[in-house]
C-alpha cells in the first residue's frame, strides 16, 4: 500500500493522531486498502508521514478496539474483512440518467432558497470590525463554566438519564430552571406544561406557523420586521398584513382586527430597537381578547436590557392566554447552541410538542442537561451581569462615535439591546455601502430587507456585541468616510 494515501496537515483543528484515523477509515470504506495487504508497520508510516511512532500506534489501537483492522501474529494489521460485510454495492449509473436535467422546478411545492434573507459570512471573527447583530464576541463565553457543566453531564448517572429514548419528552431539569429562573426575570409565571424546548427561536416560530396558519388566514406582522418570521408566514399563507412601526413599536391599526395571528416584538421592535409602552401593550391584549386573534411575542432581546426596572413581557400581563411566547439563549450565552423555548396555553404547547415528535422528536437531550446545570448553578446570572455591563460600555461608545462622525443619520436607538439602527441621508443605498465597507474591513447589515413592501436602500443596522469596545469609534470613523462614495447626489 502506498504511503501517499494519507496525508496530515498541523494547522488543522483536529490532531494528528485523529486526522490518519479517519483517513485509514475513509480508505478502508472506500476499498483502497487491499484485504491480503498488510498496512505499513507503525515505525514505516511514522517515518513517510514525518509523525512522531506514538501517534502511528496510538491510531492503529483505537482502528482495532473500533473493529477496523485486525492483528495477524508476525504479520502486522489488516483490514477486518467484517467491517465491510452488509455494505450495498455502488449503484452503476446509468447513461440514459441525467439528473441535472431533473424538473426540479416542477417537483419541488416551495422555494425558500429564493426568498431573501440576512446573510453573514461564516468568518466574520476575520475581520477587524464586525457591526454584526446577532453574533457574540467569543472574549465573552463562559468557556470554565460551560466545560464544567457539560463535563457533568458526561457523567454516568446523567448519561443513563439522557441516553434513552424521550419520544417527545424534555429534560425535567431544563424546564424546572426556565420555569423558575428564566421566565420569572421578565414577570412570565408559566407552568411546566406550558413550556416546550425548542431549537433556537427559528423552531417555535415555524412550529406555531404551522399550527396556527393556513391559506386563507390573515398574518400581521411588523414593517419593517423580522424577515425570517415573515419567509416562515409565506410558506403557509398568502394572506399578510404589514403593520406600520411607529416611536412605540408596532402600531394598533385597524387591519390587526382582521388577522388570524399577530407577530410582535415589544421589547425591543426588530430591527428598529424601539421599546411598546405598557399602555400600548395593554391595548394590543385587549384587541387580540375582543376580536379573537392570537399573538407571537418574540422577546428575542429581553436580556440585553440595562434598565434597573425594564418594562415587562407582554405575556406576564396576558390574562386569557393569547400570547405564544418564545425566546432563547442565543443573544447571551451563544448562537449556535440552538436551544430554545416557548409558552403558551397547555392546549397549544400539547400539539407543538406532537408536531415537534414528527420533525425531530427533541432537541438533544445532552445538550439541555448542560443548559440546565448552567442554568441551576447561577452561571447564567452571573453572564447576563457581565454582559449588561460590557454591553453598557459598548452602547455608550457607539452612541457616541454615531453621533460624532455620522453626521446627517437619524439614530433610532432605545437605552438597551444590542444594535443601532440608522437611517442615512437621502440617496444613500445602503447596499453599495455594505460592499464598500467589507473591503475596509467593516461588516454592518443594509436594512433594506427588513421592509417588506417598499425600498428602503437608506437604512441599516450596527450590531456591538461581536466588536471590542476599542474598535467602535475607529470602525464608524472608517465607515463614515465610506458613505458620500456610497451616496447618490440629487
């Protein structure tokens, strides 16, 4: 066998030791290494691959505890011919099979690939000044206290516990600490038959969407709004009603009166950051009671407020269960752990949680033992005080810089959350902007997407939570000198 099959690069994440295992297996699969043919010796391979002999052997034994290969008495390892029992031939193709020209167009019901949508590049830490919203600077992840936490949900007793089959079931745990700790911050007193864990935010809304719609039902939500909640409406109906934002978020227009279900985000209106009153919360319950509607209350931002009293969620003050509630972790501890919840009467919670069986049964039940464990040890608590306050400084050092280099934008920006949101002078296209300023280094997202019956190339959205508060003003410093290229002279 040739040495040249495996080759193993040291800038790569994983080891050495892990990459020339899962190329030996990626070979043995694959039928390059011949059943009768011995692998080179450990002393040969090391010395070809310029490895040091321990990671040769330390490989060849995991390849053998795992059934890989097999140890023949003076002869070396070989492939173990079982490994490869009960595997299907490749299938031949055949000539007359074309499947580019397969009428996809034809076949598939929908197309969500062609709805537009918010677009991050995955190597956005790259670049020097990230405006992005919705991503976290990883300076801020609890790294001590999650490893702990997950560690101990490796432990034998949790492993047995989380290891079976739930069918549809949560980690009790979980459920205890979002039913004790996280709903009573925002004055939400749900029982635990009121509470399924999603995966991330994105989950509850499809599932209430398909719960609650259908063609014929009408959808109200915020313009401009959260363009995901709307790409989710449009899969299931055809019948959605913009309703205008104004100071005080989402305005109580006639057309509410009409809807089936209503999309809100009353902590901090995405994407404009501004906060309802309590007044007008009030109204939007005493609306969706009379004309019997039901309402989404997505408090997607709720932790990032800086306010000593902040105003509660519109689900504490619901007294005739017309608020689906969902929120996250994702703006605080991470994105990308993708747990989530929502709350709602046990009726509704009980179809979402059949509905969540068909698509995935649970979320997984190891990663909600250590979201619990985090959760029920305080460390929770103790990230949402450091976030406040670095988020605090942070607010405080754009607010400032935005005002002092970006001269001629209206700043809609309430005490809190974790982004501006600006409106430029008038001929800006904030698209352009958003291409010129990648190539000096600055990421921001053109807000134009967020409104859905109109252009709006003049607006845009400055996130802080993934920037350092050193870089703020120098990036606005930059972006500021980018916007009279980007700008249309009438």
């Amino acid at each position: 066998m040739k040495v040249l099959l495996f080759h193993l690069d040291p800038r790569q994440p994983t080891s050495l030791q892990q990459q020339l295992r899962e190329q030996i297996v990626h070979a043995i699969l694959e039928g390059h290494i011949p059943l009768n043919e011995a692998l080179p010796s450990s002393r040969k391979l090391a010395r070809e691959l310029q490895v040091a002999r321990n990671t040769v052997m330390l490989a060849y034994e995991q390849l053998l505890d795992d059934g890989y290969l097999i140890a023949k008495s003076r002869s070396g390892y070989f492939v173990n011919p079982e490994i490869l029992e009960g595997r299907a031939e490749k299938p031949v193709r055949l000539n007359d099979i074309d499947a580019e020209r397969m009428p996809w167009e034809n076949l598939l019901s929908v197309h969500p690939s062609k709805q537009e949508t918010i677009c991050k590049p995955s190597d956005w830490h790259r670049y020097e000044y990230p405006f992005l919203y919705g991503q976290i600077d990883p300076t801020l992840f609890p790294t001590q206290h999650w490893r702990e936490c997950s560690r101990d949900s490796m432990s034998v007793p949790a492993i047995r516990s989380w290891s079976v089959d739930h069918l549809n079931d949560d980690d009790p745990l979980l459920v205890e600490q979002i039913h004790q700790r996280l709903l009573p911050r925002r004055g939400v007193w749900a029982q635990p038959e009121e509470i399924l864990i999603t995966v991330g935010t994105q989950q509850a809304l499809w599932i209430t969407a398909m719960l609650l719609l259908k063609p014929g039902r009408k959808f109200g939500i915020e313009n401009p709004g959260y363009v995901d909640m709307y790409n989710i409406a449009q899969i299931f109906t055809d019948e959605i009603h913009l309703l205008p934002v104004d100071e005080q978020g989402v305005q109580l227009v006639e057309e509410l009166r009409e809807c089936h279900l209503v999309y809100t985000t009353p902590s901090h209106q995405s994407p404009t950051t501004v906060t309802m009153p309590l007044e007008r919360r009030r109204q939007l319950l005493d609306m969706a009671e009379i004309d019997n509607f039901l309402i989404i209350e997505d408090d997607y931002d709720s932790e990032t407020n800086y306010l000593s009293n902040p105003t509660p969620a519109l689900k504490s003050l619901d007294r005739h269960s017309r608020v689906i509630y969902v929120g996250s972790l994702s703006k605080t501890l991470a994105p990308g752990l993708r747990l989530g919840y929502m709350v709602a009467h046990p009726a509704l919670i009980r179809e979402a949680r059949a509905l969540r069986r068909l698509m995935l049964r649970h979320p997984p039940t190891n990663n909600q033992r250590a979201l619990a464990l985090f959760l029920e040890r305080g460390y929770n608590d103790a990230l949402i005080r450091q976030i406040h306050q670095t988020f605090h400084n942070r607010w405080q050092r754009m607010n400032e810089a935005l005002k002092r280099h970006m001269v001629g934008f209206h700043i809609s920006s309430n005490y809190g959350g974790s982004c501006f949101w600006l409106r430029g002078p008038e001929g800006l296209d904030c698209q352009y902007l958003q291409a010129l300023a990648r190539e000096e280094g600055i990421l921001l997202e053109r807000g134009d997407l967020h409104y859905f019956d109109r252009p709006a190339k003049e607006y845009l959205r400055l996130g802080f939570s993934a920037i350092p508060e050193e870089r703020i003003e120098p990036g606005i410093e930059r972006l500021a000198r980018l916007v009279s290229d980007a700008t249309v002279k009438p």
